[in-house]
C-alpha cells in the first residue's frame, strides 16, 4: 500500500506519518509512505526523526501548487492525505495570499492529479472553523458554512473544491473538519504551546479579549485516527465531523495551564482581541460515531499532562523556533 501524505513535516501531518509507519492504521501491516512537503516556518523534518530511518518512508521537498510535481508523486496513490496548508489565523489576517496559495490552488493542484492519476482515495484535513461560530448546540456536516476569517474561508473553499471533484470527476474523496488540536511537536505560535513554553521562559501569556471564546480540544492522535478510519471506510464525496473533545473557554485552558505549570494570575497579559475572533466551535459527532464506530480515546486530563511533559523535556525542539520568530 502506497500511502502520500501532504504536510507530513506539520503538528498533524507528521503524527500521522508517526502512527502510519508503525502499522497503526493498516492492522499491523507497514505501508509504503510519501511525504511531500514544502518546509515552511511550520515543517520541520525533525519530525519524522522518529520514523527517519525507515526504507519504506520517502521525504518529498516541495511544494503542492507544483503540478508536474505533484502529478508525479500523485500517481496511483493508494490514499493521499493532504495536511498541507497555511494553518494559523492570526497569520492570515497579517496576510491571506499565501492561504489562498497553498489552501485553494495547492488543494485544487492535488485533486487534479488525484483525478488525473486514479488515486484510490483521497482524504481533505479540513477543519470546524469552515462553519464559523456557533453559540449553542453543534455543527452537523450539512451546516452551511460561514468562514469568518481568511484561513477558515481558504479551507471552506478547499473543502468545496473537494466536493466538486468528486461530482464532477468522479474523484473518492472525502472530508474531514476537526475540532482544536493539541499534543507533542505543535508549532509554538498556537495557544497550548505558546502559552507552555512562554511560562517555561518565566514569561507572559497573551490572553487576547476577554477570554471567554470557546474551543473543543482533542488528542492530535484521536484527529488521527479519525482521518484513518475515514480513510479506510468513509463514503467518497461525503464529509465527516471529527471532535468530541474537551470543550473549554481560554481563561479556563489558561488556569490549567498556570496549575500544571505552577503560575498564578500575574503570568498573564492581557492582549487586544483577535479581529473577527469566533466565540466558540463545537461540531456534532454523531454521523462518524454511528457510521465509522468512532469515538476520541484520550481523555484531556492525561493528554495534556503528557503535553506539557513533552514540552518542558523538548526545550531543544522549540527553543530554536520560538527564536526565529520574537513575537511568541
Ligand atoms: P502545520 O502548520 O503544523 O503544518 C502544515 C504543514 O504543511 C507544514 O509541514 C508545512 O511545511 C506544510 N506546507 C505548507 N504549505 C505547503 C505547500 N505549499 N506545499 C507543501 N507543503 C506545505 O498545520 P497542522 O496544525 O498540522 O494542520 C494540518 C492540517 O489540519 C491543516 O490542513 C489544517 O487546516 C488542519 N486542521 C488543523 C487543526 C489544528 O488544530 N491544528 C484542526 C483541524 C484541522
Ligand atoms: O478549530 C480548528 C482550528 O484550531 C484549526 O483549523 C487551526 O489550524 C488551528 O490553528 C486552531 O485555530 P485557533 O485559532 O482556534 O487556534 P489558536 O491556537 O491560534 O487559538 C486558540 C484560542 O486561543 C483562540 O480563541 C485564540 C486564543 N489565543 C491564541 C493565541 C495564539 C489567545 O488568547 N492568545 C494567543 O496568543
């Protein structure tokens, strides 16, 4: 089995490649596996260092809007998972040409090939933002989508594109839209761990407005498995809501946070709001639970115990990144 995975250098993507190449996803059997990745601020290949030295693990340098790329490692592809994308919104409202780059063309790029190169299924790692905000109840996946800001509308159209091409080509893809992920080797620009690694520093955590929007937070390895079980026996052209976390406010992560890490109220500072900041995800669950037997495993306790471990014995991992970009 020939598996390509797009963005396999990211948080997710390489989680994924980590699980992949044990066997995890394929009952016990290795598949073969391409990671196609452009190496942006957010890819790192020490990711898949856990994995590196596998013979049946290839690392592709480049970019998805590259066709003839694309085309080449594209064909006749078991499965593609495409990971690849701009993924911060705080980066896109600082500029959204190149989300619309990577998120629209770079997923139109990859879906032309797949269609092209009869790839046998094809999964978009798409996300619950594409909805926009909800203040009660949850997100079935036939909730129309309202994407608030320049990431979340990149994806939406992402996510269309997909459905196109199953109708029209015939493609066997599907979507997925995940709540907020968490766990080991997350970029330090996002909220977990920033706020983690700021404390570790003995610095601030910017908390931004009021600090009551909500997010549901999930195990990077329940998103994964998610995708996997969609993978193996989703219908194509259908799209599946992954979630099902622990949905909190940020001054409620935010207390965790200062609990696990021995830091009180003082370590805090309050930031200006994000612009257009959605107060709260939440997605409904019931059609990958009742259909796909799904349900999330690790429960947020332990997983961010685990977590913040990683992260006070990875100082190596993250100090350099933290680095290059002084904001965080
Ligand atoms: P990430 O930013 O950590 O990683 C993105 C990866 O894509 C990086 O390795 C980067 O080098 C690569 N990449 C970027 N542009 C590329 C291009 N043009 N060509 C090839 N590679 C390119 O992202 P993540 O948090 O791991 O998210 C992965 C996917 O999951 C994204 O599509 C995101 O929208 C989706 N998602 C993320 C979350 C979350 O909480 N992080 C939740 C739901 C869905
Ligand atoms: O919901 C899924 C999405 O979750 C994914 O599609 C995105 O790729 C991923 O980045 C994430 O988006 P968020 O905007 O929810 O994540 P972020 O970690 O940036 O912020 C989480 C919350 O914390 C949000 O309400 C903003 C707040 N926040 C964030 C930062 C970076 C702060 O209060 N201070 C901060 O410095």
């Amino acid at each position: 089995m020939r598996i390509v995975v797009t963005g396999g250098a990211g948080f997710i993507g390489s989680h994924f490649v980590r699980r992949a190449a044990s066997g995890a996803y394929t009952g016990g059997e290795l598949p073969e596996i391409v990671v196609l990745d452009k190496l942006t601020y957010a890819g790192n290949i020490a990711n898949l260092d856990p994995v590196g030295e596998s013979p049946l693990l290839r690392f592709v340098h480049g970019d998805i809007c590259d066709r003839p790329l694309v085309t080449d490692v594209l064909k006749g592809a078991d499965l593609v998972v495409h990971f690849a994308a701009e993924s911060h919104v705080d980066r896109s409202i600082a500029g959204s040409e190149e989300f619309v780059r990577t998120n629209v063309l770079g997923t139109q790029t990859l879906l032309n090939a797949a269609a092209d190169g009869d790839v046998a299924k094809f999964v978009h790692v798409s996300t619950d933002e594409v909805y926009g905000s909800i203040d009660d109840g949850s997100w079935t996946e036939s909730a129309p989508l309202e994407p608030n800001s320049p990431y979340s509308a990149s994806k939406a159209s992402s996510d269309l594109l997909a459905r196109a091409f199953h109708r029209t080509h015939g493609l066997p893809v599907c979507v997925t839209r995940c709540s907020n992920n968490y766990g080991p080797y997350q970029h330090p620009e996002k909220v977990i761990p920033l706020f983690v690694t700021n404390l570790l520093d003995g610095r601030k955590v910017p908390l931004y407005g009021d600090g009551a929007n909500v997010r549901d937070w999930l195990h990077v390895d329940d998103h994964c498995r998610g995708i996997a079980l969609v993978a193996e026996r989703g219908t194509p052209g259908e799209v599946y809501n992954i979630g099902g976390g622990t949905e909190l406010t940020n001054i409620g992560l935010t207390e965790r946070l200062l609990e696990m890490l021995g830091a009180d109220w003082s370590m805090v500072q309050r930031v200006p709001d994000r612009k257009g900041h959605d107060r709260r995800y939440s997605v409904d669950i019931g059609k990958i639970s009742d259909q796909l037997g799904y349900r999330p495993l690790i429960s947020f306790e332990q997983g961010l115990a685990e977590t913040v471990e990683w992260y006070v014995s990875r100082r190596d991992w993250w100090a350099p990144l933290k680095k290059a970009e002084r904001s965080y």
